[in-house]
C-alpha cells in the first residue's frame, strides 16, 4: 500500500477512533460485551430525559462504529447530537472532529478537536490530529506549535514527526524538517515516506545525487511505492540514464497513474524544480503511451 501523506492521516484517524470506542463505551456505562454484541439500529432520543449525557455516549460510541465501517454519512449526524448531550465529554468532540478530519472540512475539524484538547490537555492523539488539520489546512505556523505541543507528551510518534518535518518543508524551513524526518526513521527504521520525503528536500536543495540515494533506499523498503519511484526516474533522466528513467517512470505510473498529475504532486510536496523536471519525463511518448494503457486520460504536464 502506498502510504502518503493521506494514508498516514487515515491511519491515525483510525487509531484515535479505535481509542475512542472504548472510553464513550464506559462512560456510558456499557460493557466491552455489550460494545461488540449491540447491533445499530435507528433510535429516536428523549431530550427530556435526565440521563442525556449517557445517551450522548452511547451515540458517539455509534459514530465510532460507523465511521470504521466507512458509513460516515450516517457517524455524522450521530457524532453532531451526542456533542449536544454530552458537551462536558472530550470523546464526542474528539469523534465529530476526527470525522471532518477524515472528509477534509478543515475548518469544522479545528473547532471541534480544539474543544475535544480543551477538556483532554493531554490527549497526544488529539493534538496530533488537531495539528495535522491545521498542516492540511495551511496553517504551517499553527501546525508546528500543536505538533510540537504532542511531541511533548509522546516524543515517539514517528506519523507526528512526519507531519512536523511536512509543516517545516512547506515553510520552507529544510534543514529542520530535515531533522524531523530522521527522528521518524531513527523510531521506525522503514518508514519510507519519511525517507522518500528527505529527497524532496534534497532535490528542491540543488542535491540530486544525494536525492537519488534516498529514493533508492525508499525503493528497497517497498518496491510497490510509486512516489519514490517516479522522482528517481525523473532525477535520472535529469542525470542523463533517460532509458533507465523512462523504465522506472513506466513501472512507477502503473503502480499508480494519479502521479501523472502535476495537482497530485504538488498535493505530495513536490517542489517546483522537481516539477519543473518532471515535465521532460511525464510529456514523453513512452509515457503517454503508459497512461492510455492504463485507462487514465493522461494530464498534461504544464
């Protein structure tokens, strides 16, 4: 699986929202039984009642359910109701913000996991999510300070030193980001994304060589990653092995057609000499004619 920069968000969307199932389960009074025995089934709530607050839990604990069955559609409304039962509880704010996380409405993200850290100041995974709704939103400089904020409380998060090192690659601030992106490998020695984003720096730093040696480390991690594959093919084209660059392009572009397109890579940090260089390999016959194979109207490079 080819685990960028979104996948990674997934993932620890998933974790926070498997964390989560468990505590609005026992705030609700619900045992670990019950959680996996209880079968969702529509319900109508009585505001009336004096147990609002349980209610609320047992709704969030619904949208958790939901949303790990991909049925976010429904988790929302769920997740929207139990905040107005249960306001005071951290968990249904952490869940309605982790959910516009997850179907990247930024703004209504920040909100609510802002209020989820209020009530829960050391939850790392709240602040890791508030942090990397900020990063995906654009807000680089608030990115850096809640990332840093979780780092404290849990030094060892590889996915939140990544973030941290994306923050600093955007702002432009290399040899940080840099730093961060080893720490990630220092903890979790096959992380490739991290690697395979040292070379973005590298590349757009002026250091093809030295790009190439991280793409190719990326490559014997997992040789299924398109990403690393196409920027080595790109920078060996720009070295001059064009017949090599244009074999590993093709292979890259079959793994994954969505990197013919510039919007994508710049999505993934692609840097503009990187872009720029890509243009020569992309614009190729050989190529193109990879791209009609696979189905995928291929976008121009410009």
């Amino acid at each position: 699986m080819d685990h960028r920069w979104e996948d990674i968000v997934r993932d620890r969307l998933s974790l926070l929202l498997g964390t989560l199932v468990f505590a609005v389960s026992w705030g609700a009074g619900l045992s670990p039984a019950a959680v996996q025995a209880q079968v969702l089934v529509p319900h109508q709530v009585d505001l009336d009642r004096t147990s609002m607050e349980r209610q609320g839990l047992i709704l969030a604990r619904e949208a958790v359910q939901l949303a790990q069955l991909q049925q976010d559609n429904l988790a929302l409304p769920r997740a929207r109701l139990a905040v107005q039962l249960a306001p005071n509880a951290y968990e249904t704010w952490a869940i309605l913000g982790s959910l516009y996380l997850r179907n990247q409405d930024y703004g209504k993200a920040i909100v609510n996991l802002q209020q989820a850290s209020r009530r829960a100041p050391d939850n790392a995974e709240i602040l890791a999510s508030l942090g990397s709704a900020y990063l995906q939103q654009g807000s680089h400089a608030q990115a850096v300070q809640v990332l840093q904020n979780a780092l404290r409380l849990n030094a060892n998060s590889p996915g939140v030193l990544f973030d941290l090192g994306n923050a600093y690659f955007l702002m432009r601030r290399f040899r940080e980001a840099i730093s961060q992106y080893n720490r990630a490998v220092s903890l979790e020695a096959k992380f490739w994304p991290a690697i395979n984003n040292i070379g973005l720096v590298e590349y757009e730093s002026g250091r093809v060589r030295s790009a190439v040696q991280r793409w190719e480390a990326a490559i014997a991690i997992d040789n299924e990653a398109a990403e690393p594959k196409l920027a080595l093919a790109i920078a060996l084209y720009k070295l001059g092995q064009q017949e090599r660059g244009l074999s590993l392009g093709e292979a890259a572009l079959r793994l994954d057609p969505r990197y013919a397109d510039p919007k994508f890579l710049r999505d993934n940090l692609w840097g503009e000499r990187l872009l720029s260089d890509a243009r020569s390999v992309l614009d190729n016959p050989r190529i193109q004619s990879t791209l009609r194979e696979t189905q995928v109207a291929p976008t121009p490079a410009q």
